[in-house]
C-alpha cells in the first residue's frame, strides 16, 4: 500500500506541472521505486514523508526536468537521497565542530563518526602527501548531504563512491565535473603508493577482500580496469563524486570563473594593507608619534616569525598571528607547547591596560590584558594570550567580511603541504605533529615529541602540494587571501582567494553547502587587462604577467582585493577586461580591452590608485605598534 501512495503521489504531482513527459516519466518512476522498495527494505520507513517532500519546490522540480534531461537513475538517487535524509534526520548541524572533515554547518557525520573516519585514515599509513589529500576527499564524502548517496545506487553498498570519468555522457549536468576525470587522478596519484586497509581493494579482484598494504598496480592491471569498476559511465550513475560535494542545483548556469583578471594600479613593494578604518578612500600613514609599544618577545631563530595582527570584526580584540620560531622542523616543539607562545595565534585586549605592576605580576609581555572568554578559561595549562595554536608559520590571515565567524588562516607547510585552516577558539592544528592532513616526522626533536594520539588537530579545509606549484623543485610557500565579497567580479562572490609566494598559481576556494565547511578548490588562470592604468609587467617571451614574488593581499572598503607583489599592486577587475566570461556579468557598463576609450582622470594611475588603505609595515623584532587614528 505504501509503494502504491507514493506512485499516486509522484503521478498528481508531476500532472500538476502540465507536462505530459513529465506524467509518463512517473509511471517509470513507481516501478523504479517499487523496486527499490522490494532490494532496499529501509526506503519504505520512508514513503510516509513523501508527500511533505513532493511540497519543496527544489525536489519536486529537480526530480521532473531532471529526469528529462538525464534519465531516471539520477532523477530516483535524489529522490532516494532526500527520502533517507529525511527519515534519518540528516543532514544536522553536529552539537561540536568535526575536525577530520571541517562540517561546520549541516552534515551527514557526527563527532563519533568523524572520528572514525580520521581513524580509518591514519590505519591506511599513506605516505604520499597527493595521494593521501584525495583519499581524505574521498572518506569525507559520506559526511555529504548527497554525495554520500553515490554509496549506495546499487543494490549492495560501495566501498567509495561513484567517481567521475570522462566517458560520462556529455549531456550530463555533470558533464563538466565528470570532464576533471577524477578516477583518473585517484590513479595517477595514488597507483604506486602502498595504502594499508585500501577502499579500493575491498572490490578487487574476484572478489577477494584485501587487507594487506597493496598498491592500486597490484589490485588492478590497468588504469582503464579500475576506473570500469569505480567510475561511472554515460550508462550507469549519472551522479558521481568529483572531489568535492554533490549540488542539487546543476540546472543554474555554471557560475565558476573561466579566470582572474588583474589591473595594476600602483609600483613598489608593500607586506601588508587594511581598510582605512573611517570608512573613506584616504591613504594614510601611520604617524610614529601617535604609536604605543604592545607586545614585545624574544625569538629563538631568523625565521617563522609570522607577525600579523588583525582586530576582530565583532570582539574588536586584536589577533596576533606567531610563527614557530623557525628552524627545520620545529625541533623545540614551540607548537604544541602550552606554555610558549609560538606557533600560536594570539587574542589581546589593548582598550585596558593594566597598570605595570599587573603587568609584572601576571608575567605579561607588553601592554595590553587577557580577554576572560579566551581558551585558558577553560584550559588552565594554556598560557592565557593563546586563542589557537599548532601553526608553522601562519602567513594572511582574514575575517569574511560577511560572515566574521569565518577567520581562515593560510599556514606554512615544511616539504610537502601548503594549508588554509578555519581558526576558532582553542583549536589545534597540527604542527608538528601534522604537516596538514599528514603526519610529520621530525629530523631532530631536542625539545621532545607530542604524540598522535595525545591531539585532537583540526585538519585544513584546503591547500596543495608543493609539486602542485613547482614539480621540479617543489617550492611553495602559501600566500592566503580572503572571501572576495565585492561586485567587481561576480563569478568570483563567496569564493576564497589564495595564492602562493612565487606567484606561478592562485586558487579560489568554493563552499559547498554554503555554512558547511566543506570547501573545493580549483585553480585558476589569471591575466592582465589590456587597459591597466600602470602596464603590466610580462614573462620572458610570453604574454604572461610577471607579479614577482606575491606577498600579502589587501581588501578595500567596497571589498575589492588587492595582490601585493613585488613588482607592484594589483587589484582585481571586471573578467571581460581580460577576455575572460562570467555569465553573471553585465558588460555593456564599460569599455572591453583593446578598445580606445576616451582619457579621463579614471584612467590616470593616480585615479586608479584607490587603496583606500593604511600601511602596516612590521620589522623583524616585532614591536607591535597601536594607537594610529
């Protein structure tokens, strides 16, 4: 009776669209579920909800032209998807952050499970830093709203998901994710690295269920074998896993920038730049006589001593960011030391001052007092300044400006990895102990171990490898950025901007569920318009812009972001500029490159040299100065 509801149920609301395709299609789509009812007895439990699902619009018309465009096997995933979400109470917002696979918001994991997953991760023992960032993708996927789903579209469960080919139908919504082939890079880099208890064994051949450290090589005799078992094709799961969540919304226009485009609107070289904090588009400096001394400590080595300082958007309290000290390694364990504060990232109050005996008597290291919410409140081994701790070398760090909860940190790596970290209060990131997802072994350990197992790190909810950057001589060295939140580009709204010091890549990182946590990152090309106000710069032979070595970033009052280079300051401008398309753009406000507009003062550097910014400059003794107008 139940299997029958839901057929009366499908049928009266697809007629109620008015689209005769759409009433036949439901007569496919009761035999599909009775089916489904029939293999997978859980899915009945469900049928009650179903006419309560039928009322949201989203399901109700995704499912319908869904099935028009792509076949009924992803228009009923999606139904199942939302049938077990629903009558499992997924997804939920975990009562405690997870720190394995970075939901912050809504997620199909608890804590418990999280956990688990980072378990299972650390018995695979993969020593690839490559391999083991995809593998990492690939077990937080169950914590998708619908990517979790790609486990279970046949009649037994998987044990990884549906992974995206490139044979995939090219009319596909998925088309274009199923064109990153990402069962091919799960082969390339993963195919001779030895992963103990591998997700890929457990159907290989005949079978046989294996548990031995195995190689993707030994499992399988060929690329095209493994990806005919874990892939999907134009036949079978239209729906597949590329790297990051599953959308619903595949029947919007893709909104991803083609690339980013640049205008270089000033010469020299600067480390650091904020809003002015009246609001307006005045270029101040900072006048020495108005400064006061904050915060001054020694420093064991030349290196990692990260120093930048940001106020809190809400609190209004002042982050510090330190470094490790410096030294390969860490070999002190500043990092994970309680009572250091290196490798930490500060929270301060410099509105109260506490008189100089307070200061002498609370040991403080400069003027300024404790908040009584940071982490020692509930910590009492932690030195009271601390807010986080576990970073290398923390290099840009930023609040969203939309949502100042967000505080992202890029931070260091050492060999292998570059990350990009959400930071809250108390949390624990790694170093030394991990190199972002992957655990470190240090050369020399002078000031002793922390062990694995004595953490709970928060993982980076993105980064890349050093070979990403420079495969031959694996130099990186991460550069973070912010959420660009301007109406200059808006392909590029919501997004995460980053880059790396020798200027060869930039990333924008995409949240997907917004609030979720859960970020993908695609790297980008970038240009120079035609009609920058200072000409750019250009590699040797090649159109290429030459940004030198990018340091820092800086973001104005309207939002619009800045590259700060050594060759000079960039700030990012409409896509058309630079030939580049973003469907969301109206491009008949403004002249496209390579026209010939008329001189006007908005084309003159100095116009065009809008920072609307203050300079902070800081020496290599960190003497913290504040108290500008």
């Amino acid at each position: 009776m139940k299997a029958v509801f839901v057929v009366f149920a499908v049928t009266v609301q697809l007629s109620q669209l008015g689209n005769m395709k759409k009433i036949t299609a439901a007569t496919l789509i009761m035999v599909k579920l009775i089916i489904s009812c029939l293999y997978h007895m859980d899915t009945c439990q469900y049928f009650r909800n179903f006419r309560k699902l039928l009322e949201e619009e989203e399901y109700r018309l995704m499912c319908a032209v869904n099935y028009l465009e792509e076949g009924l096997k992803q228009c009923l995933m999606l139904y199942g998807a939302a049938l077990r979400l629903r009558g499992s109470g997924a997804p939920f917002t975990p009562k405690t952050p997870l720190n394995f696979c970075q939901y912050n918001g809504s997620s199909c994991c608890n804590s418990t499970e999280d956990l688990q997953l980072q378990n299972t991760f650390k018995a695979m023992n993969v020593s690839d830093p490559g391999c083991g960032s995809l593998l990492k993708s690939i077990l937080c996927s169950r914590c998708d709203q619908l990517s979790s789903e790609l486990y279970r579209i046949e009649s037994k469960p998987r044990a990884v998901p549906v992974l995206c080919n490139s044979n995939m139908s090219a009319n596909s919504t998925q088309s274009k994710r199923a064109a990153i082939d990402f069962c091919s890079k799960a082969w390339d880099e993963c195919q001779n690295v030895s992963i103990s208890n591998s997700p890929f064994a457990l159907q290989g051949r005949g079978g046989i269920l294996i548990n031995s450290t195995s190689k993707l090589t030994v499992l399988w005799q060929s690329k095209s074998a493994f990806c005919n078992e874990f892939a999907a094709t134009s036949e079978d799961g239209l729906v597949c896993f590329d790297g990051g969540p599953v959308s619903l919304n595949n029947s919007s226009s893709d909104n991803t920038p083609s690339g980013l485009c640049l205008e270089k609107i000033g010469n020299g070289a600067y480390i650091a730049m904020v809003a002015h904090p009246d609001g307006s588009n005045r270029v101040t400096r900072i006048d020495r006589k108005e400064v006061r001394r904050i915060f001054t400590m020694g420093l064991p080595f030349t290196s990692h001593h990260g120093g930048q300082i940001l106020f809190g958007p809400e609190d209004g309290y002042l982050y510090f960011m330190m470094g490790d000290g410096g030294s390969r390694g860490d070999p002190y364990n500043f990092s994970q030391n309680k009572k250091s504060l290196l490798g930490k990232i500060m929270r301060l109050d410099v509105d109260i001052i506490p008189s100089a005996k307070e200061i002498s008597d609370l040991g403080l290291w400069g003027n300024y007092s404790i908040p009584a919410d940071n982490p020692f409140s509930e910590d009492k081994e932690l030195q009271p300044e601390i807010w986080a701790s576990g970073f290398r070398n923390p290099w840009r760090c930023s609040f969203d400006a939309q949502r100042p909860s967000y505080f992202l940190c890029a931070d260091v790596g050492q060999e292998e990895f570059e990350e990009v970290d959400i930071v809250t209060k108390g949390g624990n990131y790694g170093w030394r102990v991990y190199e972002g997802p992957f655990l470190y072994n240090p050369p020399n350990s002078p000031g002793g171990n922390t062990s694995a197992s004595s953490i709970n790190p928060i993982f980076p909810v993105k980064g890349y490898n050093h070979s990403d950057v420079d495969k031959v001589q694996g130099s990186a060295s991460i550069t973070g950025g912010y959420f660009y939140r301007s109406t200059t580009d808006p392909c590029l709204y919501g997004r995460y901007i980053y880059t790396d010091l020798y200027a060869g890549a930039v990333w924008v990182g995409t949240e997907q569920p917004e609030n979720s946590g859960n970020f993908t990152s695609t790297r980008v090309p970038f240009n120079c318009a035609g009609d920058s106000p200072i000409q750019c710069d250009t590699e040797t032979g090649s159109s290429f812009p030459s940004l030198g070595y990018i340091t820092s970033f800086g973001q104005d009052n309207k939002h619009d972001i800045y590259f700060l280079s050594s060759n000079g300051v960039y700030r990012i401008a409409r896509p058309s500029r630079c030939n580049y398309t973003c469907s969301k753009e109206n491009v008949t406000a403004f002249t496209r490159p390579g026209s010939s507009p008329s001189p006007s003062p908005s084309h003159s550097a100095a116009g065009r040299w809008l920072p609307i910014m203050e300079l902070f400059l800081f020496s290599a003794s960190l003497l913290l100065w504040s108290g500008f107008s």
